[in-house]
C-alpha cells in the first residue's frame, strides 16, 4: 500500500468514527450524560488519533500534541456550553 492509499484509509476511519459519533449524539440527544460521554470520547479519539497518526509520519511534536488536545479540549467545551442551552 503506498502513502496515499495509506493516508486515503486513515481518513476515511476517521470520517466514519466521526459520524458514528455524530450518529449517537442524535441517538442520545434527550440523554444529557449520554451525550456528555459521546462528546468526551469523540475527543479523546480525536486526540489520541492524530497523535497517533503524527507519530507513523515521525512528525509528532510537543507542539503538536499540545495542539490536538487543545481543539480536542476546546471543542469538547463548546459541546458542553451548547447542551446547557
């Protein structure tokens, strides 16, 4: 499998784990903890995927860790502060 068939499969996972995630928060949507936990995982698979997909390129930095568990933090945030309304 060369590189770009390689990085084709990795996003393609990772559109199909999103939408799953997607999916269960509709499945979820008058579960407030359902959701919560929905919208934790998703972001901590956000997280841990891209770090993990960084280190198989050999890119993974400091900075870039900081970077996906900052989006992963910030977006989890926004989720929470929407379901409060």
């Amino acid at each position: 499998m060369n590189s770009k068939e390689k990085q084709l499969v990795e996003n393609v996972v990772l559109v199909i784990v999103l939408s799953l995630m997607l999916l269960l928060l509709l499945f979820f949507r008058y579960n407030y903890m359902g959701q919560v936990l929905v919208g934790l995982f998703t972001s901590v698979f956000y997280v841990t995927w891209g770090i993990i997909h960084r280190a198989m390129e050999g890119r993974v930095t400091r900075f870039i860790v900081a970077e996906y568990v900052s989006v992963g933090v910030f977006v989890f945030l926004m989720l929470l502060t929407a379901l409060t309304f």
